[in-house]
C-alpha cells in the first residue's frame, strides 16, 4: 500500500466520448502501486493530440467503450512508494516520464507507473515547464534517430513549431546538423529562435523548391509528402509521426526514390536519460505554449484541437502555486 495519508485524489475523468467539456476533475481513489511499479505524486502533465483524439471518440476500437476514462500521458512528480520488487531507494525521487498507451491517466494528483519507465528529472529543472517533454521529447529523438541526424548533415522538420517539431528543432541542432523549419508563416521567428537557419512557410511551398537538398526529412504532420521527399539528396531519409502520413509511407514502398519511414516514440529509462542530458547540457528547453490549471484542462484540449502550436501544453496538477501562462490567449 502507499505510504502516504491521503486514500482519495483529485483526477480528470470523462463518463462518455465527446467535445473537451466531458473533461471533468472528480474525486476517485489512490491506486496502489502493483509489482514493479512506483507511486508518483503528480506535479503536471501535458496535452499530446491523441488524447483528444481518444476523448472524442474516434479511436473507439482500441480505447473501448469502459468508462469512466482517465487521460494524459505525461508525467512529472515525485515516488512516494513502490510496489513489490520496485526498487524502494526511488522514493523520495524527483521522476518525469510518459505512460504511451490510450489508457494512460496520468493527469491526476497520483499515477502509478511502471518503474522502467520513470527517469530521473534533469536536475535543477521546474517540474511544471518539464512536463512538456516527454512523449514529444521521446517522438523526437525516435525521429532524429531514425534519419541520422548529425554534423555536417542538412534536416528539414515540416510541422516544427509545435510540441514534437520544438524539440526536433533542437535536437537537430545539439546534434550538429543545418536544420530548416516549415512551419505557419507566422512561427518562422519562433521556430528560428530555436536554432532553424532557413523557414519555410506550409502554404507556400514554392520558395523550398529552391532550396539546397537535404539529407534527412522529420515530417509531423502527414500531408504533401511528396513535396518534402523531392526535397531530399542522394541517400537522404525521411521518416513521418503523424497518423495521415501512414499512406504515403506506404506508397513510398512503391514509387522510385526514398522510402518514407513512419515511426513512433518510445518509452524508456534510456530515452529519458538521452533527453535529461541535452536539458543538463542546455541543448534542449521545454517549450510550454501555455500552462492550464488541471480545473481548465477543456481550455487546453480545445487549444490543442486547432492543429496549431507553439510548443505544448502543460497541464498543472499541484495547485501550490499559481499556474502561469505566456503566450497563447
Ligand atoms: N508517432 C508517435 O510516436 C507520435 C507521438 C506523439 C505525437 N504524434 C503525432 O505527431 C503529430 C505532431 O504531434 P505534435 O504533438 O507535435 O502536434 P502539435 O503540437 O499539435 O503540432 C502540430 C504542428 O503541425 C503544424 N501544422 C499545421 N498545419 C500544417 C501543415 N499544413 N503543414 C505542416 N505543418 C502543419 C502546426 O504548425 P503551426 O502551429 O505553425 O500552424 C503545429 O506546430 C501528430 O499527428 C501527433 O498525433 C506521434
């Protein structure tokens, strides 16, 4: 059993599919970590798209028809107790980490995780702002890997100012490479204060047809595909995240030139390790669009709705201090 006071917390929970108002924060018990498995007292969590897209139902044959649903996939926070087998010196720790399964819970005051998949948080970082990372960091270093990112290397990110391209941005520049961004017209600046030298706007595609080749293309995004892969060199990859890529992927398999690779993000000790360390080192920064208190996490479901980003959306679950917010309404 947990070795803390309180039986019951506060947890967002939804009764049925629908708009982000069936986000509700209702009071449901502790769980109590199972073998192998730690306790965390939640700090925040985030925003990632497929949890609205689970919340409105539209991903019903995997998510079911159970209810009520927990949501979030991130988590920042501290052990309080570990379950059978875990090992009983991470209590006390200060952990980040991602559930990446469509009935993960993680935006309530306690979750239990599995204890391979808890990092420790990077040191010195706020918990708040470091809830930003961690599936879309994962994504991102799943993406850069799988392109071969490096010095010397030129790398397009298409979807760059949002919460996995914020990262990819950065994470192609501590990895040495030339990294150009395709973003709104209105996020060029954004996304070249994160280290992209050339922007490139997605409604007007034109200006990139002249652009040097590149060696290795991250698209978040899934549409013009085609556009992106007659942009890379000899021996360039490309590699897609987003769902609406997956036909192109395929298709790629059958046109003459590159294969476009879907991958994914995922989950471990070591991903969490690979990203504490660019933090430490100040290669990598969460890019928190905006902070929403965990009363007002509809607000940030229908903010992450749009398609439309800077950065991601933090959700505060430790009322303690005032959830802050900086740039979107
Ligand atoms: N495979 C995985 O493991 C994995 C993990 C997490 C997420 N994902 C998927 O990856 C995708 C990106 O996730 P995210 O968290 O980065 O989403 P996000 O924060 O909502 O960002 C989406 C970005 O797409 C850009 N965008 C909008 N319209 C575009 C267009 N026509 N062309 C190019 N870019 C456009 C937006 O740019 P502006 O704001 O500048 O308009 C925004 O920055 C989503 O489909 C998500 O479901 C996959």
């Amino acid at each position: 059993m947990p070795a803390i006071r309180e039986t019951t917390m506060r947890a967002v929970r939804y009764r049925k599919y629908g708009p982000p108002e069936v986000l509700e924060v209702a009071e449901v018990p502790v769980p109590a970590p199972a073998a192998g498995q730690v306790l965390v007292k939640v700090h925040a969590s985030s925003v990632n798209p497929v949890e609205a897209q689970v919340r409105a139902g539209r991903m019903r044959p995997v998510s079911g028809f159970r209810f009520p649903k927990g949501i979030g996939q991130d988590f920042t926070g501290e052990v309080v107790a570990v379950g059978a087998g875990a090992d009983g010196s991470l209590v006390g720790r200060d952990v980040w980490g991602c559930v990446l399964a469509v009935g993960a819970a993680t935006t309530a005051e306690y979750v239990c995780v599995k204890e391979s998949l808890v990092g420790d948080l990077p040191p010195g970082a706020d918990p708040v702002e470091a809830a930003a990372l961690p599936t879309v960091g994962l994504a991102a270093l799943a993406a850069v890997r799988a392109v071969g990112v490096g010095p010397g290397r030129r790398a397009l990110v298409v979807g760059a100012s949002g919460g996995i391209g914020s990262v990819a941005l950065q994470l192609c520049r501590a990895l040495g490479a030339e990294v150009a961004a395709v973003s709104a017209a209105d996020n060029a600046e954004f996304c070249a204060e994160l280290g992209a030298t050339e922007t490139y706007d997605y409604a007007d595609l034109g200006p990139l047809a002249g652009a040097a080749a590149f060696d290795a293309v991250i698209d978040l995004h899934g549409t013009s595909l085609g556009a992106y892969r007659g942009r890379l060199g000899r021996g360039g990859r490309m590699v897609t995240l987003a769902a609406r890529g997956m036909g192109y992927a395929a298709l790629s398999l059958v046109l003459p030139g590159p294969r476009v690779r879907v991958t994914r993000a995922k989950a471990s000790r070591d991903g969490l390790a690979a990203l504490a360390g660019h933090v430490t080192r100040g290669e990598l920064r969460p890019v928190v669009a905006k902070v929403y208190p965990m009363e007002r996490i509809a607000e940030a479901h229908r903010a992450a709705e749009t398609g439309h980003s800077r950065g991601k959306r933090v959700v505060q679950v430790v009322t303690a201090r005032p959830a802050r917010s900086r740039g979107e309404a």
